[in-house]
C-alpha cells in the first residue's frame, strides 16, 4: 500500500517501531538516587556509633544500623514514641529493677550475612563498656555511654535472650538503649585477623579504621561507597528484615554542606534534591520556584547552657533570669527565622506531660529585666562581660551565627556584654562532653549546644543531676543542685508512667524557676526539597525515616 501522507506514514513506522520493540528484551529502569545537603561539616562516623551529634544517628546511624529499641518515625502528627527494634519485646525483674530481659528478633542477618543474635548484643555491648574487650573501642564512648550512664553490662540467656543490668533501678533504659548500634561482630573480626602486628590494641584500633570504610550493620540501608568529607553513598538493603521499610530509592548520597547559603544554592542548581535548614531569606525564592517546604516541631531545644563552676557570672539566678527576660523570642522568629522556630519557655511547652507548673514565667519583658540586672549590680556603665562558645554550623544548630548575633544585640540593652568563641561544629560538640572547668572551654561562661529533648535522661537528667558533670555525660556547667538529684532519683526509680511524668514535671519546673539554661527556641526541623521528591513523612522528631521518600526522574 502507497502512502501518500507523511504523517500518517510517520504514525505507522513509530506503531511498527513499538510493536518491534516489544519483542527486544527489557531494559532495566533508570537507578533512582536521592542527593542530600546536610549540615555538617564532615560525614558523620560510619563505624557503627557516630559522631556531629543527633544528625550523625539520622544519617549514618539509623540508615545502616539499629538498636534493640528504635523510634516510631511514621507519623506528622503523633508524639514519637519508644517501639521494638532488634528487641521484640523487654521486661524489668519484678524482684530486682536493675535487671532487664529482652527477647531478640529471630532471622535478623548483618549486611555481611552473619546472623544477628545474643552474641552479637553483648559484643556491642562491650565495644563501649568493657576496656578489657578486644573490640573496646575509646573513640565511641563518648558518644554512647554518655547517653545510656547506668547500663552496666549484658549477658546471654540463649541465642535470642538477653539480660541487661544496670548500675542502679533505671526506668529510663528502654528510651537510651536507642542510641546503642548494633554493629557485625564478624565483619570487625575479619579486619582484625587480617591486621597486622602483635599488639591487639592497635590490630582493634586498625580493624575499627577498615570497619568504617565497609560498615555492616542490620539497617535497610548498606554503604556503596565513602570519602571523607566529600560525600557517603548508600544504597537499599533488598534483605531488611521490615519489609515495610525497605527504601523506595536504590541509592542516597549524603553532602556534608555547612553553610545554609551555599546549600541552598546546591538545591536551586540541582545539585541536590534535598538540604537540611536551608536558609530563612531564602524561602520565598524556594516556594516561587516550586520546591516543597517541610518543618514540623521537634522535641528540640536551642539553649545557652550556663557554667556554674566557681567564679561564673551565671552563678547569680537575678543574672540568669534577666537573661531569660532580655530576649524577644517572637521577634527573633518572626524576621531573622522567618517563622521557622518555636518561641521556648522552657525545654517543654505548656500542654506536654513533662511541663509541670514553673512559677518563673520566660517571656520577653525588657524593663524586669534590667531591674534585675541593676539589682545584680549592672548597669549602662557597668556591663557584664560574658563569653559563649558556639559553632558555625551543625546537627539542630539551626542558624547558630545569625541567632548569636541577634542575642548579643538583645542582651546588650540589658547590661550584658557578649563575646562569642565560633567553632567548628565537631569540636564544639566534643568540647561539651569536656565540660566548663577543661581548657577546650576558652573561658566561656556559656555553651551553646542544641539538644533533643524526646526523652527523660536527653531532654533533663544529663544536664540537671550533678553526677552527669563531665566525664560522665552533659553536665557542662557542673550544676549542683540537691533538689535536682532527688527528683532525678525519684523519676529514674519510678517505673509507673503516670507517676513518672508527674516527678518529671515536677523536676522541669524546678529547672525553669531556677533559670537553669538561657531557653531560646525550639526547632522545627525544616528542610527543602526539589518537587520531583515524594513520600516524605516530617515526624515530631528530630530524625527522619528514608525508607518511604520516592524521586522521580
């Protein structure tokens, strides 16, 4: 047949074309990659517990690995709670609160195909806790035994039973033990027979090093490929044991990205799909151009946290509390932060079980608190000179430079004179582990660190109890306060929930009327991402599950 139609006749080689092609064999469907800026500076540790704080267990952490306990991450609107992990199920002896039964999850295997057992439990255990464990690694207690102060040690009953004990009665366990990563023992144990030399201290201390190079853990994503400071890849794990939560996308890579211009640039140019706290004054220019805008309040707190040691200013409550009242919270969130904050006036809010009934109400109220300051003895000719150590970047941290400066502006018409000491984030986060009395404070009379505050022993123990001072945990100022202990003692002995919140509260408004920290503001997690990413699920937490997010391509 004769077709005199050139498009008809082009309509009819394309249907032929196609009717052909469907014989040819399938071609595998594009790889689908989700890019994203973080804040940090660095890619966070890889060895299985990491570092730049929370930020480190949302990318590096809760990606590769979990915990016998983990967080309910699948909802916006719904408080996130404390669920099984690793551990199906747990139990407090009856008869003795220091001993806790959790029974395992049977067929969980590691990335490298070792098995997931009792073993595997005690071996992490002890990678923090025994010095005398081959795989004892110094490097990651800091980041973990601070976190979890009471657990003691952990014992096999059988291949999936196993009992925790604890230095003293410890309701708090189930929410710490969060933070406890279970890497392979059998993937460490591999580069630890293959190092070389007699010396087993430093053959852990190498098999640690190639470890984080080739992590294995149980977690729904596994490490492709990994250069410091430059970028992580991960990619799904087709074998997690939640098939509900085996990632949508085959690959996600992690940018370390510190500066919130130079990452939303990255996200306008396309280089990214996704960046954490990008920057205010820019979102205008983000929502016109169709990027979708995520924030959600976070049990999160962005504080000055007081040194108390001899000599501090702070030492003086008239000051702290001045501090307290110095400080347009509404101001700061409506221009510098455009919205993206929670005013606080406290670590919780009015309407949390934790709240209490505090009798020292934070707000802005300029003219009490130069009072107070004059009765403190200061004045317009006589300032009070004080020094706060921050980062200029970093996990929570928000907008740490630009929120500092509006600080010192604020304080400075309530009689205090403020001097920052800007450091990297890293290190501002290891120097609160140092606390106020070691040399790595630069005199600094406050810290300003960010904190989660999801649950009891993050959100108040480790700051308030005078046995978290440092070494132990994130005392920074070495409070010492007597009331403080024994509520401290009342909660963690408590294993009723009702009655358990009650001494909580009771414990948080002591800490508000005695004006422990400067409260600033709570953060609301915002991120910004190209509309091409999906499935995005923004929970009240300051973490984040990857699992669902979809991109198109």
């Amino acid at each position: 047949m004769f077709i005199k139609n050139n498009n008809t006749r082009a309509a009819l080689i394309a249907l032929l074309a196609l009717g052909s092609a469907a014989a040819w064999p399938r071609v595998a469907a594009a790889e689908t990659v989700l890019r994203i800026g973080m804040t940090a500076a660095d890619i966070p540790r890889t060895l299985g517990q990491p570092d730049q704080g929370f930020e480190g267990n949302r990318f590096t952490g809760l990606t590769m690995y979990d915990a016998l306990t983990s967080w309910d991450l699948s909802s916006a609107d719904k408080a996130s709670v404390v669920i099984p992990g690793l551990a199906t199920e747990w139990k407090v002896d009856d008869a003795d609160k220091t001993k806790w039964t959790f029974k395992l999850r049977p067929g969980v295997t590691f990335h490298d195909g070792s098995p997931f057992n009792a073993d595997a439990v005690v071996w992490n255990v002890e990678k923090v806790l025994k010095q005398d464990a081959p795989q004892f690694d110094a490097s990651q207690v800091g980041v973990t035994a601070s976190r979890m102060p009471t657990l003691a040690s952990a014992k096999k009953i059988d291949d999936v039973t196993v009992e925790l004990t604890t230095k003293e009665p410890d309701s708090f366990l189930p929410i710490n033990l969060t933070n406890l990563f279970m890497a392979s023992p059998a993937k460490w144990q591999s580069f630890y027979d293959k190092a070389e030399g007699a010396d087993a201290k430093a053959k852990s201390q190498a098999a640690w090093t190639a470890f984080a190079r080739s992590a294995s853990g149980t977690g729904p994503w596994k490490m492709a490929s990994f250069t410091p400071r430059e970028r992580l890849e991960l990619v799904k794990n087709p074998d997690y044991w939640n098939k509900a939560r085996v990632p949508k996308v085959d690959k996600m890579v992690l940018l370390p990205m510190p500066e919130a211009n130079a990452r939303t640039a990255a996200l306008l140019s396309g280089q990214v799909d996704w960046v954490e706290a990008p920057a205010p004054d820019a979102l205008p220019e983000l929502k016109q151009r169709g990027f979708k805008l995520y924030s959600n309040e976070q049990p999160h707190v962005w504080p000055w946290q007081f040194s108390r040691v001899e000599g501090s200013p702070w030492n003086d409550i008239r000051v702290r509390k001045a501090a307290n009242l110095c400080v347009d919270r509404e101001g700061l969130r409506d221009g510098l932060l455009a919205g993206l904050m929670v005013p606080a006036s406290g670590t919780f809010e009015p309407g949390h079980p934790w709240r209490g009934n505090p009798t020292f109400q934070i707000k802005y109220d300029k003219a009490a608190a130069q009072k107070l300051m004059q009765e403190a003895g200061y004045g317009p000719n006589k300032k009070l000179t004080v020094k706060t150590q921050t980062s200029a970047s970093g996990s929570g941290q928000m907008q740490p430079l630009p929120m500092n400066e509006y600080l010192q502006q604020a304080l400075a018409e309530c009689y205090f004179d403020v001097q920052l000491d800007v450091i990297e984030w890293n290190t501002l986060f290891t120097n609160w582990r140092r606390g106020a009395k070691d040399p790595s404070a630069n005199g600094s009379h406050a810290t300003n660190v960010t904190y989660a505050a999801m649950d009891p022993f993050f959100a108040l123990v480790r700051f308030l109890q005078s046995g978290m001072a440092p070494p132990v945990s994130n005392n920074w100022g070495f409070i010492n306060n007597p009331k403080f202990d024994e509520l401290v003692k009342k909660a963690r002995q408590t294993f009723d929930p009702a009655a358990r919140d009650a001494a909580l509260a009771e414990l948080h408004a002591a800490s508000v009327d005695d004006a422990a920290f400067l409260y600033v503001a709570h953060d609301v997690g915002p991120r910004a991402m190209s509309p091409k990413v999906t499935g995005v699920v923004q929970p009240k937490s300051w973490f984040i599950d990857f699992s669902p997010v979809s991109i198109a391509q």
